[in-house]
C-alpha cells in the first residue's frame, strides 16, 4: 500500500446539499449607516436658526413647534438680528411685518444672549408685543442634569 491517492476521498459526499449561512452578512448594514451618518453630519450644522448667541439654561421642557418660527436675536453686544440679518430696533417691526406678512399669529423666538441686561431683552418683547404679536417665546438651552 503505496499511499496513492483515492480519488473519492476528494469529493463530496452526494447527500450533503448547500445549507444556509447561520452568520449575518453585516457589510451592507455598515455601507448604510456610514452614509446615514455623513448625510447627519453635512445637514446638522445647517439646522440652527439665528446668530450664535451664548444662551441661557433652564430645566423647561421644549414647545412643540407646529410651523417655522421667526427667530430675533440680541446678541452680547446689544445688536438685534432678524433670522440671520442685521436689524436696527427702528427698523425691527416693519421688517418683521414683511417677513410675516402682518399675520400676529406667528410664532417670534426671542434669542438673547445671556451676558445681556434683562431689560434689553423685555424691551424687545415690549415692540413686539405693542405691534400686536401675541405668540412671543424666550429661547434657552437645557440644562446638563448629569453635572
């Protein structure tokens, strides 16, 4: 017995078909999530309104928003912006007028920053709400309740 080689030895057996794989194929899962992830990274930055301004923290819970509000922000050094434009306090409430079309059931966000005077803020409320805007909110951020 000259240890030749059996060609049976080779193949397979007849009974033995494809069994399914037991393992999950994850590659198509992973190319999925990765352009998820860049698609949230291009637009996040996109979602802010406004000017960045220093806000202050409460412990309030978020409103719901049932449309896109107009935001108006006081920055640190008393400058006012509508959405993203530059305003002067003269010329605040015939610019808000256009922007909402004289409708004073839009939803105005107040933004002011947090090294600013309380009455630099209430003064703005005060136009808006001599112009006849009813639905006025002051904008926070939440506080870290971990720290």
């Amino acid at each position: 017995m000259a240890g030749g080689l059996d060609s049976s030895a080779w193949r397979r057996p007849v009974t033995s078909r494809y069994r399914p794989m037991s393992e999950i194929n994850v590659i198509p899962f992973v190319d999925v999530m990765l352009v998820l992830l860049i698609i949230f990274m291009v637009t996040a930055p996109l979602l802010a309104v406004g000017v960045p301004v220093n806000l202050p923290k409460t412990g309030a819970r978020p409103l719901p928003e049932d449309s896109q509000p107009v935001a108006i922000s006081i920055t640190h050094d008393g400058k006012l912006y509508l959405q993203k434009t530059e305003v002067g306090r003269k010329e605040l409430l015939a610019r808000l007028q256009a922007v909402t079309q004289s409708n004073p059931n839009v939803r105005i966000y107040v933004r002011g920053d947090r090294d600013i005077s309380y009455g630099s803020v209430i003064e703005v409320m005060a136009l808006l709400n001599a112009a006849g805007f009813s639905k006025v909110a002051l904008v926070t951020d939440t506080l870290d309740r971990r720290k």
